[in-house]
C-alpha cells in the first residue's frame, strides 16, 4: 500500500458526527464495520441500460469485477450514469456525450472513491467515461463490453456494416422487405456492441492502445467466458492501481497519444476516433491537434482486414490473436515505454503476442491496404480542417474534380434526393450543409448520405459526399466528414451552391471549391445562420457551449481537470 492515505478515508475514517452518518447509512446495504476500514474502494461506473442493448450485459459482467475487487482487498461500490444506446437515441448519442462525462466526473468526484473500472460499450460510452474520469484523475481502468458475435444471414456473415449495403439494395428493389426482416433478426445475435470495426470497437482498440486496459480488453467476444475473466482481472488491477496511485495523467502522455493514432491507423478505426481523442487530451492537459492525427497515421498502413474497411469481424480478430497481436507488429513504430494501466510498459505488455491467422491480421510489409489512417484536408471549403478515411473510400474518386449538387439541409435531402429529375450524376460532388455541431445539434451520423436512387439503379456504388456531420464509425465510401467551420456558423460550406466545382485530392489533402474570394464574400453577404430555436435546457447549454471537431466537440468550459479534491466540504 502507498503511503498516500485512501481518498475515501476522508469520509470513512472520520469521528464524530460526519463519520457517523458516513459508515451508518453505507453499513445498511449489510456491510461490515471492517470493510471500512484502510480498504479502497472502488467504483464501478456502470453503462448498463435496457436503452442500450450493447451494453445490457453489464449486471452481470459488473459482478465479476466484484469478485477480482474483493479478491485484491478493495471494496466495490456500483453505480449508475446515463448510459448512451447509439441505435435508439435521438436525434444523436454525441448529443449527450459531454453531458454523461459530467455525470461521470461529479459521481466520482463527490464519493468516497479511491479508484473506478469504467464499464464502457456502445459508442460514446467510452469517451464519455473516460473524459469524466480523467477530469477526475483518480487510478481509473476500462473494461469494455466486448463485440456482439458475428450476425447471420442465408448463411452469409454479416454485421452492421451490411446494413448500409442493404439499405441501398432495398431502395433499388433488390432486396424485399421480407429479405430485411429477415436480416434484422440474424444481425445481433449475441451480448455486445457491433461487431466490426465501428465506433464502439475503435473505442475499445483505442482505450486499449492508450494503456487505460488490460491486454486483449479490446477484442474478446462479449459471450466469451474470457470476457468475464478480464472482467475479474480488470477488478484485481484497480486495486493494484490504486496502491501503486497509478492515475489516468500518468498513462495519458502525449506518447500514448500518439500510439493510439498509429494503431487507430493499423486497424481501419472511425473516424470518430478523431473527435473523442482530441476530447480525451483536452481533459488531461495534452496538446494534441487535428493535424496529428494525419502525421501519426500516414505511415502506417492498414494491416488488420476488418469491416467496414476490410472483410471480417471482431470475433475474427480475438481468434487471430485479438489487438495485442496487431500492437505486437506495431512495436517497432510505438512509443514502446509508456506505461499502461497493470504498470507495465507497451513493449512489455504485447513484445509476445502471436498472430494466429495472417489473413485477419498481416505483416507491415503486406499490409491489405498502403492507404490507412484518417487523412486530414486543408483547403478553402475546410479552413479548420476536415477529415477522410481512405480506407473505406474508393480509389477512383481518391482525386476527383465534381460539380456540387448540394442539400442545404437533411430535410432538403431527403426531399429530393429521390426525385427522379434531381439533376446528379456519377461524378457530382454531393454537398449537405447544417448537420455540424450547431447545425443539427450533436452532429449526426448522416455524411454518408444514401445516393440517388436512379444511380443505385444504375449500379453506382459511391459518390463524394461532403458534409459537417459524422458517419457511422460501420459505414464507408468516400466521405469528407466534420468540415470546420460547420456552416451554421459561417464556414465556407455554407456558401457552396449547385454547380459549383469541388476537388478533392486525397494525396495532397486537398478540399478545394472553385469560387474565387470575391465570390465567397458577396454570397457572405446573404448568409443567414440556420435558427433552431432552442431555448431553454441542455439543447441550448450545448449550442452556447460545444466547440467544433477540431477540439473535440468538447463543451469550452470542461476542457481541462478540477482534480479530485471537492472545494466545500459542508459535513
Ligand atoms: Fe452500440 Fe453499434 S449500436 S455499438
């Protein structure tokens, strides 16, 4: 045990009148006098909700890490947050990220806790609670739900990525709505989160690659028994952590960060990975920008084939060696002594990982794709960035001159763009303005808009979008996302019109409209903000406050830490 004295004694540890009230209403759930007494206790920060069916497995796993709590001499306390379930909330999850990372941060910081497992799942389950936590900082751990098995249709695998595929193919007939059903119900078939390489498992690969895990957290199946076993084990180390006062600011370095980017690369993450990790570092005092995530990631390539960028599923790469054997041949590009949640360092932690099939996971010198990572452009229509995977994008559209078909809105879009006489073909640049972060409050997952149908009837696949929303970390084509400024608040993109010439020059990162500046200044002129009319309540505290993707999509006032001291303290 550390010298350093138990956070929680501060409320356990007391005489008199406080102490009475601490230790009398916490011994009414049964707890014995001893259990107070110079053990940690330890929280467990629960996701679990019926709302959010990839996280409704979490009661149970919770109880493992009970076991590994108790067996390390901690103590644990459950307890709940908001939970965020991406497949029913509206009108976005990323809506409510930042407002459950309060939630997190002011449940830990106002109770007896010495350390927390984070129980994290669905998307934005786990940048929300590790932003919280870090805002914190005390020794903090992530366990994560695990992927969903692999879904089944006419014998075929499928996953959350399909659904895109036969989302179109039911616009263009081929597929009935009998086939859909029948797809619905073979998609989830287990416990866990999507089962590619969608936001949730980027998350999970992601906290992972920062060391804030165990070893193999990220890929084990959900209904694996040796999810459980990492639960208990996860439950041992907070003890661990707390005795050793291992805290989130002493794994998050810059170096971490810089590791997360490179496996973000190696594995075809989201792009959502962008926004949350400039959120994480800015809790945790970490210049990191938008550019970075290009530096860090241009030279490495894709070497694990996973959908949406490749063929196979999260359950293909636990039996390939899960993601220790992908940071294993990785090793040689990492910043290989950053330290990690059990106190070991990167290299220690994965030097030994073996990789059990090369066809889910390849060697650097055959990846499946030279092109990885997350490409950042700069141009007039982005002045503050945007950003492409061009993993999932197609090579012949990687530089590409269009004219712009735009949708001012996603009610004008899907107005129009069914219409029959919508002037767009192959090579127009589809444009949709106001579903930034102040446009469309939370910036939904819509800048892989669906293309016309009469070109899907013409067997047209994808098209250059282009917009300030998000994708679905499951989705793919060439898609510019998180364009900065938005045009709610005036960006460029706000002033694109039908006809105009779009290139896009994924080499060169460039994302050019061909207008000149005195143009752009006239059409300025006529701007007018889109109003949404909020008012009154969070909706309104998130437009007055959210910044733009280029920080994290961050509320200005959380950015940073308050630590874990409590200012006042009434009792
Ligand atoms: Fe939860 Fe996909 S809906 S991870």
């Amino acid at each position: 045990m550390s010298k350093k004295k138990l956070r929680s004694d501060d409320w356990f540890g007391r005489s008199g009148k406080d102490g009475f009230i601490y230790r009398s209403w916490f011994k009414k759930q049964g707890i014995p006098q001893d259990e107070l007494q110079g053990k940690p206790i330890i929280g467990i920060c629960n996701t679990w909700s019926e709302l959010t069916p990839c996280n409704s497995h979490f009661r149970e796993l919770a109880e493992f890490v009970k076991r590994g709590i108790l067996e390390a001499g901690g103590f644990p306390v459950e307890f709940p947050v908001m939970s965020l379930g991406e497949s029913l909330m509206k009108p976005t999850t990323m809506l409510y990220r930042n407002q459950v990372s309060v939630d997190v941060e002011e449940s830990i910081r106002a109770n007896p806790l010495d350390g927390v497992v984070l129980l994290c799942g669905c998307d934005k389950t786990t940048p929300a609670l590790v932003m919280g936590a870090c805002s914190v900082n005390i020794p903090a751990i992530v366990l994560s739900g695990g992927a969903m098995l692999t879904g089944k249709y006419k014998g075929k695998s499928i996953s959350t990525s399909d659904l895109w595929l036969f989302s179109e193919a039911n616009r263009s007939g081929k597929m009935s709505d009998q086939e859909m059903l029948e797809a619905e119900s073979g998609m989830c078939r287990s416990d866990g989160h999507c089962a590619v390489m969608g936001t949730a498992s980027t998350m999970a690969c992601m906290v992972e690659a920062l060391g804030l895990t165990l070893p193999q957290n990220a890929a084990i199946p959900a209904p694996d028994s040796a999810r459980k076993v990492i639960a208990q084990l996860t439950g041992r180390e907070i003890v661990q952590m707390v005795k050793a006062d291992r805290k989130p600011s002493d794994i998050l370095t810059r170096a971490a960060f810089e590791n997360a980017i490179r496996v973000n690369a190696a594995i075809g993450g989201s792009t959502n990975f962008v926004i949350h990790l400039l959120a994480i570092a800015g809790r945790v005092g970490v210049e990191l920008n938008l550019q970075d995530m290009d530096t860090f990631s241009k030279d490495i390539p894709l070497i694990t084939n996973l959908q949406p960028s490749g063929k196979y599923f999260m359950e293909d790469l636990y039996y390939a060696g899960g993601l220790p054997a992908v940071i294993k041949e990785l090793l040689p590009t990492l910043n290989q002594d950053c330290i990690t949640a059990n106190g070991k360092t990167v290299n220690e932690n994965y030097k030994d990982s073996p990789c059990y099939d090369a066809d889910v996971i390849s060697k650097m010198e055959q990846p499946f794709n030279e092109v990885s990572g997350i490409v950042v452009l700069k141009g007039n229509l982005c002045e503050k960035g945007a950003v492409i995977k061009p993993s999932a994008a197609s090579k012949h559209l990687m530089h590409h001159t269009g004219k712009a078909v735009v949708f001012e809105t996603i009610d004008d879009y899907k107005e129009r763009i069914a219409d029959p006489n919508l002037e767009i073909d192959e090579n127009s640049v589809m444009v949709m303005k106001n579903v930034g972060l102040k446009g469309y409050p939370g910036m939904p997952e819509v800048g892989n808009m669906g293309l016309p149908p009469k070109l899907l009837e013409k067997g047209i696949t994808d098209m250059i979008r282009i917009s300030d929303g998000r994708m679905s970390g499951t989705g793919f084509g060439t898609v510019v996302l998180h364009v900065s400024p938005e045009a709610a608040i005036g960006g460029n993109l706000a002033l694109v019109q039908n006809g105009d010439l779009i290139t896009l020059n994924v080499a060169e990162r460039i994302l050019h409209l061909h207008v000149d500046d005195a143009t752009l200044a006239a059409r300025r002129k006529n701007f007018v903000p889109i109003d949404l009319g909020y008012t009154r309540g969070y909706t309104k505290q998130f437009l007055d406050h959210v910044l733009q993707p280029e920080e994290g999509a961050d509320f200005d006032y959380l950015k940073g830490s308050s630590g874990s001291d409590i200012q006042r303290d009434s009792h």
